[in-house]
C-alpha cells in the first residue's frame, strides 16, 4: 500500500502546480464559454456564445489567418529544415561551426525575431533603405509593405526564421543517427541519391519531421506577440483577436473571449493527439 | 574468361593500409570465398567490388570491363550485409521490390519477382509483415530475396551467417549454397569461419594482412598450402625439421620416402589427423609419451612427447590412451607439405 501510493504523494508538488493551474484555469475558461460567469450575474449555461462565435465572421476569418500562418510557416520551415539539416549532413568538411551556428535562432525568443523581422523588412527596414541608397526607390511608401500585410508575410517569416532551425536541429539528430548503412544498402541496391533520399531518409525521419511539424504548427496557431506586433489590424490572428476581447472593459465579452480560448485549445489539444499517433507510427518499426 | 577480375587493388584509409596489391578472379557461375581474420580487408574487398569503396590503384574488370567508373548503383554488384540492414520502413514485400522499384520496373513484373523470391526463400505468407516481426533466419532471407531481386552480376556475401545461431547458420548455409547452384549466380563469400569456406566454396582465397595468400580450391588449401602461414591459418600443425638424402626424408619423426633433391635442411608440414597414435603393440618406427588428452567424442586429441618434440595428433576415438603411456604413431606421409628453412 505505502508502495503503491508513495510516487503520487511524491508527484504531489508538481502535480499541483500542473493540474491545479492548468485544469482549474481550464475549467474555468470552459465554464464561462458556457455562459456560467456568476461575478457579473450569469448563471445561465448556454451554447448561444458558441454559436454566436462560430458563425461570426470576424472569427471565422481570424481562425483562417491562423490556421493559414500556422500551415504556411510550418511547413515552409520544414522544407527548409530538411533541406538544411540533409546538406549539412552530406557536406563532407568540419563540422564543428555549421552545427552551431544554423542553432543560433532557436535560441532567440519569438519577440526579439519579430523586431529582427521589423528592423529588416519594414518599409523604414534596412532592405528598404537600401533599396532607397541604391536608386530602386525614392520614398517609404514605394516599398512593398512586408509587415502588417493580410497574407501575414511578415509574421511567416518571422516563424520561418524560428521554426527552420528547430526542425534542421530535430532532423539532423536523427539523420545522423541513422544508420548511414541503410542508404549504402540502397545505393547497391541500383538507388540514386535522388531515390535514398526520397525513399530511405525521408520515410525513416518522417515520424519526428511530422511531429515537429506539429510542435511549430501549434505553437504559431496559438502564439500571441508576434501577429501582435507585426501582424495586420484585419484579420486579427485569433491570439490577438482573443487578446482583444479579454482587455475589453466590458466583461459582457468575457465568454466571447473564454470560447476562442476554448477553439484554441481544442485545436491545440488536436495537435497533441495527432503528436501522440505520429510516434505509434514511430514505434511500428522501430518496437 | 574470368567474369570478375581484381587488378593490382591497393587501398589505405588514413595512412593504414588495408589492401595490398591484391590480384583475384572469379569464372562465370563460381563460388568463392575471401577467408581471413577480421581486419583483413575482406570486407573492404566486397566494397570496392560494388562500388561503395573507390580503391587508391589497381582495375576492376567485370566481364572484361573496367567498372571503375561505373557508379555502386548501376554496377549490379549487390552485397547481403552481416546485419542484414533491412529498410525497417518497408515490410518484406516492401524491401524485396525495392531495387525494381528503383530501376522503374513495373508493378506487375515486381509484384511477380517478389512472389518469386518469396517461394525461393521459402517465406510465402510473410510478406506483409515489417523486419521486426522476423526472426533471424528470415530476415537473412528476405535481404538475400532482396539482393537477388534485382538479379544482380555478382552476389556479395559479407559474413551472412555469422549472427546465426549454429543450428540454423548450417540450414542457411545450405540453403544459400543451394539457391547459388540453382540459379548459377557468380557469388563472392566473406568469411572467418574456415570450415564454413571449405564447405561452400568452389575456391578460396585466403586473405592474411591485406593481402591474397593462396587462392584455390579447398583440398589445394588445405592440403598443400603454400605457406606456413596458410597452414597455419587452417587449424593445427606440426612441423618437423630434417633433410632429404637420396630420395628419403630423414627427421626424428622417421624416414620417408620423397621426390625431392638432396638438401641439408627442410622443414616438413604434417596435419594432427595424419598421424595416427597406436597401442605400444603394433610395430611402427616412432614411438612416444602421451603428454596430453582430450576427449572430444568421436576424436581424441593428443599431445606425444617424442625425442624432445611435442607432436600433435588427431585420432579417432576407437581406443583410448592415458597421459604416461607409451604409444606407437603411425604416420601417413603422403599429404606432408614441405617448406625450406
């Protein structure tokens, strides 16, 4: 018995940080998307903020610039990681600085990129200027406006930045683990390097590209500062837009607020249940 | 014409050489083995021969071409690893079709090539099933399916048996060796296990420090081989010092009668199994002292002490001597090698 229950009470600590402000901020969030938000007289459960919310079409269109900064900018970064993580593989010098340096952005938090981002790409941004030294351009405004654009240009780079060496940094761990036999074994076998590499390298890191894809994927659905600072004004990333609802004086709009919370949630929790599917896919072959 | 020749191959990785002018070849339809200890170069044999290793000097010739050139993917030299190395992604299918999936072959020549190799390798109904679910014995076969798929020139095998366990290393070997006569397939042996290369091979290259020590068949090797060291190389000898007189091998084992000229000194090669230990009883010329015993079932192995030497001798197990005892020996001189001082 004292066996038995001994790792939980020592878990305990930890356990109450986790679950107590994790599910208790949760529950809460979930209550008052239902309507239940007795501080300001509502007592009454109801789905009406649900479908008020998912029917509007500032949301939908929010949820869409999400999704779309999300899908974009994960999987630019993982072509790009790949492609990085495959060539500094192959290349056949040293290795002691390229294992460094392409790491260096991971490093960087989010909002520093986003002003790296800023400082080069705004219409004031070093590019501009020297577009503008060069003749290209005789005013700001002739500059293609990178930031606070619709398509979030500006953001996906900012996340492309951030996300390429952290997918580099997650294949390359595992392309250089692999055994490189394996793709001496297709060589022989009449592959060309074209072939290994679609067929042997890419099959066998699928599994941790997929679930890093999913990392940064939720990570820039739900992240807040950088379509906050660089992003456009319409549509609002649904962070910002969340962000929005929940400093607005009014708590009448709390429960607006708590139901995007609770769409980025579940998306969120979405994304860990197909983490979780992607390593059984691990373990098939591997196990 | 030999179908694969090795011309003068040298090859060093950092400074430390592996292969030294190294000259061997195959005919049509052959069976070989490189034999040696590990670190002989065997392997890095294998690899040069696919392609997978580009040697510092020396030719390559397969049916008379030089395949220097030749990238490891279009040589159609295909070698079967130790550790089989399985795509684990692909399931046995999978990993059999692969090479034709690679050439752009279509699926249904591949689909009736890997039903083939299936029956061939006697794993029908196995072919759904991913590397890990698959026992030893099987995965070599479905890395050799998936090497003769592609109906390779050469068949390169790198130690194939050597993760086996010993009943099923024996099933497997003659298996493999029954597979190569059916379909005639120019096959190259990477082996360290003497009796697995004896066993197999229509000839053996015995491979010592990089280098081609003798290349023969296996009763050449054995019996007469070249060197000391090849003898050696093939499990005990005794080696008996003395001079040839007037067509008679003069040494402190006996006299034997002999082909050779008149010299003062030669030193004589003879195999434990050739010298038979008999009771004291039978009249022999060369008697001794058993040193040593060892029981082995159907062998007995011997030590004798014999005018200062120790003489060893493999007998069968009909009668048994005791350490002490004197013996006779009886010599079969027929199959003595001889070597000059």
């Amino acid at each position: 018995m004292k066996k038995t229950i001994k790792p939980y009470i020592m878990l305990l600590p930890a356990m109450t940080i986790l679950l107590g402000i994790f599910v208790a901020g949760l529950s809460m969030a979930f209550l008052q998307s239902l309507g239940y938000f007795p501080t300001i007289g509502l007592q009454e459960f109801t789905l009406n903020y649900y479908k008020e919310v998912l029917t509007d079409h500032g949301f939908l269109t929010s949820l869409r610039f999400s999704l779309w900064i999300a899908f974009v900018s994960s999987s630019v970064s993982v072509v790009l990681g790949v492609l990085l993580a495959y060539s500094i593989v192959k290349s056949k010098h040293k290795k002691g600085l390229e294992e460094i340096v392409y790491k260096l952005p991971v490093i960087v938090p989010h909002v520093v990129a986003t002003l790296l981002v800023y400082n080069i790409l705004g219409q004031s941004g070093i590019i501009a200027r020297m577009a503008y030294a060069l003749g290209f351009i005789s005013q700001q405004s002739e500059f293609p406006a990178l930031l606070f654009d619709k398509n979030g240009f500006g953001i996906i780079l900012a996340y492309v930045w951030k996300g390429t060496p952290f997918i580099a940094m997650v294949v390359y761990t595992v392309l250089s683990n692999m055994n490189n036999r394996l793709s001496e074994v297709a060589l022989n076998l009449g592959a060309t390097n074209k072939q290994v590499f679609w067929h042997v390298l890419i099959p066998l890191t699928m599994p941790s590209i997929f679930s890093s894809f999913i990392i940064i994927f939720a990570f820039s659905f739900g992240a807040y500062e950088v379509p906050f600072l660089i992003g456009p004004t319409a549509p609002r990333a649904l962070p910002v837009q969340a962000y929005a609802e929940y400093m607005n004086a009014d708590l009448r709009h709390r429960p607006y607020t708590m139901t995007i919370n609770m769409v980025l949630t579940f998306i969120s929790f979405l994304c860990i249940w197909i983490y979780h599917k992607t390593f059984k896919l691990l373990n098939k072959y591997n196990g | 014409m030999p179908q694969i020749q090795l011309k003068k191959i040298h090859k060093s990785f950092q400074d430390k050489r592996i292969l030294n002018d190294m000259n061997l070849s195959i005919e049509e339809g052959e069976m070989i083995s490189l034999l040696g200890p590990s670190g002989c170069g065997k392997t890095t044999t294998l690899k040069i021969i696919a392609g997978l290793v580009e040697p510092d000097q020396g030719d390559i010739l397969i049916n008379n071409q030089s395949v220097l050139n030749i990238p490891v993917e279009k040589r159609g030299a295909v070698i079967v690893f130790q550790d089989y190395l399985l795509f684990p992604h692909l399931t046995v299918e999978g990993n059999i079709e692969f090479g034709l999936k690679m050439a752009k072959v279509d699926k249904k020549i591949r689909k009736e090539k890997v039903k083939e190799m299936l029956s061939l390798m006697e794993l029908d109904g196995q072919q759904y099933k991913y590397p890990n679910e698959l026992s030893g014995g099987q995965r070599q076969r479905v890395a050799l399916a998936r090497a003769l798929a592609v109906e390779p020139k050469v068949l390169l095998l790198d130690e194939p048996f050597s993760n086996l366990d010993l009943r099923l290393r024996e099933t497997m070997r003659e298996f493999v060796c029954s597979v190569q006569r059916k379909l005639k397939i120019t096959t190259i042996l990477v082996t360290h296990d003497k009796d697995e290369a004896l066993m197999t091979s229509d000839k053996i290259a015995i491979m010592l420090e990089g280098e081609i020590k003798q290349y023969g068949t296996p009763l050449e090797l054995y019996k007469k081989p070249i060197s000391e060291e090849v003898a050696n190389f093939f499990g005990e000898t005794n080696y008996i010092i003395g001079k040839v007189e007037d067509g008679i091998f003069k040494s402190p084992l006996g006299n034997f009668r002999t082909t050779l000229q008149n010299t003062v000194k030669l030193k004589a090669m003879i195999r434990p199994e050739e010298i038979e230990v008999v009771s004291v009883y039978q009249e022999t010329n060369t008697k001794g002292i058993i040193t040593r015993s060892r029981y082995a079932g159907d062998r007995m192995y011997y030590m004798i002490s014999l005018k200062g030497m120790e003489i060893k001798s493999i007998s069968i197990a009909k009668e048994i001597f005791d350490v002490g005892e004197e013996v006779s020996l009886r010599i079969d001189s027929k199959n003595m090698v001889f070597y000059e001082v």
